[in-house]
C-alpha cells in the first residue's frame, strides 16, 4: 500500500520561509511524477509545483521564483522550499505522486502565513 506523509507545516510570517518534505513508501516503482498541491479555504485544490523522475520542473506562476521543488529519487521523497512567504500561500498542503493512471495523496499539513 502506497502511503505518502508530508511534514514541515506550520506557522510563519510574511517574508518567511518553510520546508515541506514527503516521504513515500509502499511502491515497489519509481513514481512518474512528484508533486506538490495546496487548497485554500473556499477554494479549489491547485497545482503548486511537480517535478518528473528526470528532475523536469514546472510551477505555478503565482510561486516562481519563491519556491523550489526538488527530489530524491533514491529516498522516494519530494521537498518544497518555500521563502519569501505571503498570506495568500497560506493553504493546506498536499503531497501528490503520480505513476501512470494512478495517483496518490498525503494527508495534508497547514501552512499559515501572517501579515
């Protein structure tokens, strides 16, 4: 059973930083691709970043340049870097792994950002 657990929420002010990190176990694969999704209150479920096994980026355009997703293939982990933190980052973050057709899910970890 493939289980994804993220860490690193939390509580920061505006222009701070935070680390999220996924851990994956379970697969017996290499997931395609890695990623990070965040829903705000009142809001649907956005893509945040996600990068391939090959290490191919994309991000959205509200956190370029701020964010950085990065993986390691060997741990089966993705991280998320985030600085230069604003209120509208704050959000429920959730860690997303894709192979093929199927797709799994953490749980989530808050990450609330104060002005």
């Amino acid at each position: 059973q493939v289980q994804l657990v993220e860490s690193g929420g939390g509580l920061v002010q505006a222009g701070g930083s935070l680390r999220l990190s996924c851990a994956a176990s379970g697969n017996w694969f290499s997931f395609n691709v890695m990623g990070w999704y965040r829903q705000a209150p009142g809001k649907q479920r956005e893509l945040v970043a996600d990068i391939t096994s090959g290490r191919s980026t994309s991000y959205a355009d509200s956190v370029k340049g701020r964010f950085t997703i990065s993986r390691d293939n060997a741990k089966n982990t993705v991280d998320l870097q985030m600085n230069s933190l604003k209120p509208e980052d704050t959000a429920v973050y959730y860690c997303n792994a894709k192979y093929y057709n199927y797709a799994y899910w953490g749980q989530g970890t808050q990450v609330t950002v104060s002005s």
